[in-house]
C-alpha cells in the first residue's frame, strides 16, 4: 500500500517535472523564433521603405511625367508596401504559431526523453525501500509473535524460554546479516573502495574462509585450483563478492556434493570459475538473479534456504566496480557455472 503511493507521489512528481522543463524548452525555442521574426521584420521592412524611395527618386528624375503621375504611382507603392508588410507579418505571424505548435510537441517529448532515466532511478530506489522494509519486516513480525505468544502464557518453563530466546537470537542474527547486506550495497553503489594490487589466490583464500562452517555442515568439498595471479582490487570486497557464490554453490547443492573453484588469466583478463553440482537454475530465471530481491523457484528456495535475494545483486555491483562482469550458465538438476571476469594487471 504505502509502495503504491510511493509510486503515485513518484509519477505525480515526474509529471509536474515534465510539463516544467516542456514550458521552459517551448519558452527558448519561441524566443528564438520571436526575435530571429523580428529581426527578419525588421530588416524587410526597412529594405522595402528603401526601394520605395529609389522609386520615388526614379519618378522625380523621369522626364514628361507630370505631378499628378507622380501622385497616383507614389500612392500605388504606398498601397503596394502596406499590402506586402500586412502580407510579412501575416506570414510570420503563421510561422510562430506553426513554430509554438511543433515547438510544444518537441519541447514534450524532449522533456519526456530528458528526465525518463531519472524517473527510472526514482521508481527503482522506492521499489528498493519497499521490498527492503518488506524483508525486514518478515523477521520483526516473527520475533513480536513468539515474544507476545510467550508472555500470555502464565508460568513459562526454563526450557521454553530458552527456546524462545534461542528463536529470536536466529531471527535477530538473519536481520543482521540482511542490513549488513543493504550497508554493503549501499557502500558498493557510493564507490567507496580503496584498489590494491593483489594475490587471486590470496583474495580465493579468504572467501574460503568465510564460507569454511557451511560447506562443513553440508560435508561439500570445495577444490580450490586458483593459481597465482595478480590482480589490482579491494580485497575486502572481492572476497566478499566470491563467498556470495561460493555460498550460494554451497546453498543450493545437496550434501557431499563437489564445488570446483578455478581461475585462467588471458593478456588482459582474470577468469575465475564457481562450479557446483546443485539445483541449477531455470533459464526463466537466468536474467532476472543478479536483480536486487529476486529469489527464483520461491516454492523451494524461498521456503527452504535462507536468502534474501541481495547476494547476487551485490557480487555484481562488486564486480562491476572491478571493471568486470559476472555471467551465469546453468542446467536444471546438473548444477551452475558462475564466471567472474576482471581485468588482470
Ligand atoms: P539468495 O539470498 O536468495 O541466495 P541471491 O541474490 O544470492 O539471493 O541469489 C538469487 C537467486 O538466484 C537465489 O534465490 C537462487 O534462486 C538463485 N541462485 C543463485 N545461485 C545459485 C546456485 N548456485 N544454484 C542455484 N540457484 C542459485
């Protein structure tokens, strides 16, 4: 509800914007257009009073012309050059209104054209907010219900309460783990990192640390062969980028499954290779992961593994940082290949 008013606030502001920068665009074109007519008005009508006088000098100059000759033609041009300069202005008159009606159109879908990617940014920024305090809603809610659920009960044995406790410390820790995400895209899209040069398989080796207690849980041998190979980066953020992979291979594969970490260097570019052997993901899918809150096959992630569908957005932000770029191949029930590619030194 309040997302949907977000939105109308957000059209209603965008529209407003619009019809300002269309009145300012139509304003410079008309001005424009008003002072080059002008300026065309006024050097016609001074040539044609000139060729008035060089006729009238003519007429002065001929001989066997009478008075009254020179009477009648001189009141013929007279006429002659009011019915042109009536004619002009009509005419410029015609022009300008042309002008203001092509010029209103133009200035329109100018403006339209001018502020569609900030409306763009806007309506994705509200839409973050809204699915933001949507997720951190879900946790807040289930900690108030068990809270509230336990303080009706009359006399609460240790062993609930500790289970109580035990409830909303695991919520509380997924809540933590969501902000420390939505901090860590927030940091990534400020552009605030500190590039060093870098060992890969230094920057492999803490990713590997963080997500060692997972895989461990899930008896999943992870093969680390990445040689090597110097790269220039933010360690911090690099390795962050890499667990969120390696965390992911590590979510959706079964149990003693295999998860394979490789990385090749060409002359320009490092490419390092998460291979798992899980769930895979369905080509509908596909383009739609790397987006903020996006979780596929809700009827089997959503419910089973934890996630809030901020990972991937943030490996990709990281990555893009890097000057590189993540792509993603993938089989249903074979498993998925993600490969990192950023420039190498
Ligand atoms: P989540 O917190 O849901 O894992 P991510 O942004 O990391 O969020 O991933 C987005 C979605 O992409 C996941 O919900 C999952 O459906 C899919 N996904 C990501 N990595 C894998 C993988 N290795 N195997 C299968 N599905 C994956």
């Amino acid at each position: 509800m309040i997302g949907r008013q977000n939105f109308n606030n957000v059209k209603k502001i965008i529209k407003n914007s619009t019809i300002r920068l269309t009145l300012s665009y139509l304003a410079i074109i008309m001005l424009m257009s008003f002072g080059s007519s002008l300026i065309f008005y006024r050097i016609s009508y001074d040539a044609i009073g000139r060729q008035l006088m060089q006729v009238e000098t003519i007429g002065t100059q001929t001989r066997g012309l009478g008075l009254s000759d020179l009477i009648t033609i001189n009141e013929f041009l007279q006429e002659r050059i009011a019915e042109v300069r009536h004619e002009l202005s009509m005419r410029l008159i015609f022009i300008n209104l042309l002008i203001l009606l092509v010029g209103s159109v133009i200035s329109y879908l100018l403006a339209r054209k001018t502020l569609q990617p900030i409306a763009k940014n806007i309506e994705a920024q509200e839409q973050f907010i809204s699915d933001a305090s949507h997720e951190l809603r879900t946790p807040l809610t289930a900690i108030q219900t068990t809270n509230e659920v336990a303080l009706r009960k009359n006399n609460i044995t240790s062993p609930e309460a500790k289970d109580i406790l035990k409830n909303n410390i695991e919520e509380v820790a997924k809540l933590k783990q969501l902000v420390d995400s939505l901090l860590h895209l927030a940091k990534a899209d400020g552009n605030a990192y500190n590039f060093t040069k870098l060992d890969l398989s230094d920057v492999v080796s803490e990713a590997l640390n963080k997500v060692a207690t997972t895989a461990i849980a899930k008896n999943i041998a992870i093969n680390d062969a990445v040689p090597k190979i110097s790269i220039t980066g933010n360690k911090e953020s690099l390795s962050q980028a890499i667990a969120i992979i390696l965390d992911n291979a590590i979510k959706y594969s079964p149990d003693n499954s295999h998860v394979n970490i490789s990385a090749k260097k060409t002359s320009k570019l490092v490419t390092i290779k998460i291979k798992d052997q899980g769930i895979g993901i369905k080509k509908i899918h596909l383009p739609h992961i790397f987006e903020r809150f996006y979780r596929a096959d809700s009827s089997r992630s959503k419910s089973l593994i934890d996630g809030f569908g901020i990972g991937l957005a943030l490996a990709k932000k990281i990555v893009e940082q890097h000057d590189g770029k993540v792509i993603v191949t993938s089989t249903p029930g074979k498993g998925s290949t993600f490969s990192l590619t950023i420039p190498s030194n």
